[in-house]
C-alpha cells in the first residue's frame, strides 16, 4: 500500500523550477525584495476618518435638533463631566453600561423640557454597541424620537 502510494505521488509531481525560489544572487544586479509594510493608521485615526463619514451624511437640523448645525449652536447635552450630572452618578468603576443609560435618560429629559422630540443620534464614530447603544436605548424609552 505504501509503495503505490509513493508512486501516485511521483507521478503527479510538479516540475523542479515551479517548486524552487529563486534566491537573489548578490553579484546580480537585479535582486528580490519583499516589502512588509504596517498598517499606517492608528485605531483613532480610523475613528476619525469613521466620524467624518458618519457627519457628512448626519446633520442636525432645525426639525432635528440637539445640535443645529445651520445656526452652529447647541440646545441639549449631557456629560459625566458635569457637576450635577457626576454628583448624582456612582462610576468609581469607571463608565459603565448603566452609568450611559442614566446619561441617556438625563438627555433625554433635558431634551423633552427644552420641547424637543426628534433629533439625529451621531454615535461620534463608535461602533453601535455597549455605551452608546446604551445611551440611545434609555433616549428612546425616555420618550426620544431618533
């Protein structure tokens, strides 16, 4: 059995040149190089390029505010950042998924005071998962129109 399945094996076998490199010869001018080049951008420069993409086609209007960006002013927003906002909230673990929802349910709020119902969500480049599906999640069950 082993030998006619060695025979198979020379029988079906390439010729030498296709299987050999050829090795550059150093007294050769012509020799071959392989070039290996990294990736030339960084993840936040890919997040960036991802936000400006998302902004061309995502605008805030005077029917969808939050930001109007024909006036360049901005109506609602929320942060950990702020004062009122950072008393209020317990993230010693740092930002969690619940820590988003209460800011989603605080913008939300701030949003339905100031008479607003829709609005456009630009998630800033982020993939649509975790944090900011979070915070857009607790918008909408708040009463936000996206």
């Amino acid at each position: 059995m082993l030998a006619s399945s060695l025979s198979f094996l020379h029988s079906c076998a390439f010729p030498s040149s296709s299987l050999t490199i050829p090795t550059p010869n150093p007294n050769s001018n012509s020799s071959l190089s392989f070039v290996v080049e990294a990736k030339s951008t960084t993840r936040r420069e890919d997040r960036t390029a991802r936000h400006v993409r998302i902004r061309k086609k995502v605008e805030g209007t005077p029917e969808r505010p939050m930001i109007d960006d024909t006036k360049m002013h901005t109506l609602a927003s929320a942060s950990t950042m702020q004062k009122t906002i950072a008393e209020e909230l317990n993230y010693t673990s740092g930002p969690t998924i619940e820590v988003a929802k209460k800011v989603g349910e605080i913008i939300a709020k701030s949003c339905l005071e100031k008479g607003i119902t829709k609005v456009a969500f630009d998630r800033g480049g982020y993939p649509y998962h975790g944090r900011v599906k979070a915070i857009a999640d607790a918008a909408r069950e708040n009463g936000l129109d996206f």
